[in-house]
C-alpha cells in the first residue's frame, strides 16, 4: 500500500485572509491584511522546502481565506514558483476561489494571463436576507458582474457555491437560487447544506436560540430537488454536494463532458488520491501519512523564516483506518466504490465482508451493488453518514 508516485498529485494554497469573517465558516482565516506580505514570502519559502516531492502535478487550487483580495501579481508569483519547484503537468488544472464582494474586471483578466484557467466564485445566494444571515460581504447584486467578467476575461471553466438550508428558507426560495444560477450556464455547481460547526459564532448563536434551524425534512426535500432541478437542466451530480454541467444528448459524449467539468482537485480528496497543503492550517496526505500546518499565519511565517516546516500535527493512518477512509469517501460519489479496486488494495472480499449489511440496505432502497460498485442511491444520500457508520 505505498504511494503510487505515477499517480499525478495535486497542490492546496491556503490563502488564510478574509475582509470579514463568515460566522458559519471554521476554516482558518485572519483579517489583518497587513499580515499578507510576510505570508506570501513565507509560502515561497515553504514551497522551496518542499521541492523534494517527486510527483507529477496536474491541479492546484488556491482557496482559503479569501484568495481574491491578493493581487494578479501574488497570484502570479505563487504560480510562477510553483512551476520553479515543482513538477507540473502540461494540462494542469489550476483553480482560484473569488468572492463577488472581492473581484473586478481587472483582476479577473490577470488572473488568467497569471494562468488561472479555473474560476470558482462563491455566490451562496442570490437573495439579500440569505446573504445578510449568512454574514457575506456581497450583495446579489455582485454575481452576475462577477460572472459576467470571468467570462469576459475568457474563463471557460467556472463553479458557482449556493448553500441551502438557511434559517427562513423555503423549497421555492432555494429552488430561485438554482434557477438563477443555472441561468449564469456555470461549467459546476456544488451546493452545500448550512452546517453548525462547534466554535463558530453562526452555532453559538444557534444553542442560545438566537434562530431557529431549519426542520431536518426540509432541508431532505432542499437536497432532493437540487438533484431533481439540477438533472432537469443538464447537470450531472458526481458526488453529494457536486454538479458538472453536461451539454451533450449522446450518453458516451455525456460522460465526457461530465468529467471534463468536474473539479479535478477536489476529487483528489475523494478519491484518496495525493495532494500537499501550503499556507497556515493546510493538510497534506501521501498515502498512508496525513500531516497539517499550524493553524496561525503569525506561528506560520516564524516557523518558516526559521527553517522549519509549520507542520502542526501528523498521523499515519493503519490499514483499518484506509479502509475506512476508502468507504466514508467513495460512498460520497455518484459512482461509488469500486469493489474490484478495494479488494486488490486491501486483500479482502468488499462483498463477503459486508454482505449482511449491504443486504439489508439494498433492500431498503439505500444502497445499490452491480458487478464492481457499491453507491448510495438517491435515497441513501439523505442517510450517507449514517450508512457509511453501519459500513465501518
């Protein structure tokens, strides 16, 4: 089980700044923007020591944080010494992360003469009672400029973030946004249900009753009718969250398009696939090691300017934890695991080791098991976390 170094890797930019603070995101991210030079000497620095790595890279993705309050000129530079310490592949996915509230015209077109070639913006919404609740800088008002200029810019490739699941939030209001979203023809869509992470303002605010959470069946029927919507207008879900825009009728021509519109860096993660973080609070995972940087730009730029690397914490995952890693992922995807694949990595039977269980979920309409996959069915999306707990 050791670390296919064919197997092209992808790199992870944490951009750890933001204008304002978002009360439901617990990434790691600071608003003393007068931090942001010392941080970027700092990551060249970090990329110089890292320049060891033999693998072949074919995504980065910068995001944090905020990544659209650097310059066209940051953004080159980190790019420019990426190639300088890195092996990168000729058709290399390259990714950054805007928000509508902190973008223009300009520094869309020097992203791409930068040689971004992947734009994804992060909408939430289209509706200002959502945004407000949801502590965003932007207005409605914002996203269709934004859009309007990636495209201008010449950006082929762009994603659109909606969240769902917001407190006064009704089917047809989320049902709104979609539309309007689709009506923007963005290459990908992921939409994210509201989620109370321990330790952010949004979820103290929630156990002091501040608001009132959305019932859990509500939220169940949001997700059903993004799938439902969405299929209508020629996205295809790849995994939970996730949706690439077909744009073909023929069913081979549709698979293609759907990957060539999928986010191949995030599939990395899903896949178990390698992939190093840089910046303050990234991860990093060569199969079987899981390493993270230090969760303060101000520790990160020291331990760097030092000669060390900001790594924080490390684990090395035993072959059960693979094992567990590989089903709670896979199940994620439309298409599942790959049962053929698991058996020769783990040296087990996937279908003799769960049969029991696997049974009595397909009978349940949960679960659905052909010659070499196992996936969750519509239904079984709604209880992932539940049926990946019964697997394990």
């Amino acid at each position: 089980m050791q670390p296919d170094q064919n197997e092209p890797a992808g790199i992870y930019f944490h951009i750890p700044f933001c204008v304002k603070k978002c009360p439901y995101c617990d990434f790691y991210s600071t608003t003393d923007l007068a931090l942001k030079e010392a941080f970027l000497k700092a990551l060249m620095r970090e990329m110089r020591m890292l320049c060891d790595f033999s693998f072949l890279f074919d995504t980065i993705y910068i995001g944090g944080g905020t990544p659209s309050v650097l310059t066209a000129e940051d953004i080159d530079k980190i790019i420019e010494t990426t190639r300088q310490f890195f092996k990168i592949s000729a058709d290399v996915e390259i990714t950054v992360e805007v928000n509508p509230g902190a973008v223009d015209q300009e520094r869309f077109a020097g992203y791409k003469s930068a040689g971004v070639n992947r734009i994804n913006i992060g909408a939430q919404s289209f509706q200002g009672i959502n945004l407000e609740f949801l502590g965003r800088i932007h207005s409605e008002k914002d996203i269709i400029p934004a859009v309007k200029w990636a495209r201008k810019a010449g950006f082929d490739n762009m994603g659109l973030d909606l969240i769902y699941g917001i407190p006064g939030q009704t089917r047809k209001s989320w049902l709104f946004d979609l539309q309007k979203a689709v009506d923007l023809k963005p290459e990908h869509l992921s939409c994210y249900m509201l989620t109370y992470e321990s330790g952010t303002p949004m979820d103290k605010d929630r156990q002091e009753a501040r608001f009132c959470p959305l019932p859990d069946n509500l939220v169940s029927d949001m997700f059903v009718s993004t799938i439902e919507f969405l299929s209508a207008n020629n996205y295809v879900q790849y995994e939970i969250s996730n949706f690439a825009l077909v744009k073909s009728n023929k069913r081979a021509d549709k698979r293609a398009d759907k990957r060539d519109n999928m986010s191949k860096h995030n599939r990395k993660y899903w896949l178990s696939a390698p992939y190093i973080g840089l910046g303050p609070s990234a991860h990093s995972f060569v199969e079987p090691v899981r390493y993270w940087n230090t969760r303060n730009v101000i520790k990160y730029i020291k331990d760097v300017n030092e000669g060390r690397l900001p790594i924080e914490g490390k684990e090395v995952l035993s072959r059960e934890q693979q094992m567990i890693e590989a089903i709670s992922l896979g199940l994620r995807m439309t298409d599942g695991i790959k049962t053929d694949v698991f058996d020769k990595k783990f040296d087990v039977s996937f279908k003799k080791i769960f049969a029991e269980t696997i049974a009595y979920l397909e009978e349940d309409g949960l679960i659905r098991l052909t010659e070499n996959r196992c996936s969750l069915t519509r239904k079984g999306m709604l209880f992932a976390d539940s049926i990946t707990s019964m697997l394990i």
